[in-house]
C-alpha cells in the first residue's frame, strides 16, 4: 500500500478512541459504533487517496492492516 494511514487523522482518532474504550480487542471495537465511525470515515480518506477498495479482498487486507496496526501501537 503506497499510502501511510498511521498519519491519517480518522487513524488517530481511531487510535484514541481505541485506547480509551478499555477494549483490548481491535475486532471487537470495530465492531462497536464508535470504531465503526473512525474505520468508515478512514475508508473514506483512503479512497481520496486514491486507493480503490470496492473489492472485498482489498477492503478486508485492508481492514486487516488496521487491526494489525491498532493492536501493535495503540494498545
């Protein structure tokens, strides 16, 4: 993926909010309304960034890639 989503501020935001939910899985606060919110709108910015995730698989490497990364350094 060419583009860096951990600068994007959906993706803080989603960390933040990550941290302060108590929640120690990221599945399972994606899961729930507000976590939903922040990877929806960080979808959004993705395709302004031009990456095309109308493709399940994209979307679910992608969202995979989220998960990955909110649990390795917003934990």
């Amino acid at each position: 993926m060419s583009w860096d989503f951990t600068e994007d501020a959906a993706f803080l935001a989603l960390c933040d909010a990550f941290k302060e939910s108590g929640e120690t899985s990221a599945i399972e606060f994606l899961a729930n309304g507000e976590g939903a919110f922040h990877f929806q709108e960080l979808t959004q910015n993705a395709a302004g960034e031009g990456l095309d995730l109308s493709d399940s698989d994209d979307l679910e490497d992608f969202q995979q890639e989220v998960l990955e990364t909110l649990e390795a350094i917003c934990s």
